[in-house]
C-alpha cells in the first residue's frame, strides 16, 4: 500500500468512527424518548390507580374510626357501617376511587373530621351520579335493619 492510500485510509476511518459515535449517541437518546413516552403512558396511569385505590381505602377507614361524629344522631348509620361485609366495603371504596384527587380527598377529610355529616350529603349529591347513590343507598337498606 502506497503512503498516500495509508494517509487516506487512516483519515477515512476516523470519520466513520465520528459518525459512527454521533449514531450511537441518537439511537441511545431515541431509546432513552422511547422508554420516557411508555412510563408516561403505561406506568404512570398505573401508579395514578393505585394510589387513587389507597386513598379511598384510607378515606372508608377515616369514615368508620370518625362514625361517632358523623352518626352521632343516628345509631342505625354506625350499625350499617360496622357490619359491612368486604364486598360491599370493596363497592363504596370503588365509589370513592372514582371520584377522588388530592383536592376533593382534602374536602372529604374535613368534613369527616368535622362530623359534617351535611357537608357529606351535599358532597355526594354534586359529585356521586344517580346509579352511585342509588348503590350506596342500596347498601345502606341492606344494613340498616
């Protein structure tokens, strides 16, 4: 091999070698988008479900250890929510899951710890539709008895 053909095959190579750098750095950024766009479409709606599920749950449960305030007036209420079986436990928390973010949890929270019961009611009433409060109304003949 002449001088002149070495010269060019060792220039030649260290320009592949840039590009060569260049489309490893756009393939490692285009995955890296690539994994960014499935978290935020697949994972974070996960994530969002669950701790919507928790802060239900834990709503139900602030309710029954708060259903000296909020039924004072009315034994029957603490009675039904005492005896709820685990299916229908499951049914209200699925309710209140459902209509549940960090503004409206807050709400709810104040009210229970207030013993608001008509700050509930009216709550319910503006957020709950008919077919969700004719559940919960169901619910609560089962128990009331």
């Amino acid at each position: 091999m002449s001088k002149n053909k070495r010269k060019n095959v060792y220039h030649q190579s260290k320009k592949e070698d840039k590009n060569s750098a260049f489309g490893h750095l756009m393939i490692s950024i285009i995955i890296l988008g690539v994994v960014v766009l499935l978290f935020i479409n697949v994972a974070l709606p996960i994530i969002k479900e669950g701790t919507k599920k928790i802060v239900a749950e834990k709503t139900v449960d602030l309710i029954e250890d708060n259903i000296d305030k909020i039924a004072a007036d009315h034994p029957e209420v603490k009675e039904a929510l005492e005896s709820l079986s685990e299916e229908d436990r499951e049914t209200v928390t699925e309710i209140i899951a459902d209509h549940i973010d960090t503004e409206t949890a807050g709400e709810v929270m104040e009210y229970v710890n207030e013993g608001d019961k008509d700050g509930l009611m009216e709550y319910a009433v503006e957020n709950l539709s008919p077919e969700e409060i004719s559940k919960l109304a169901e619910i609560y003949s089962r128990y009331s008895n």
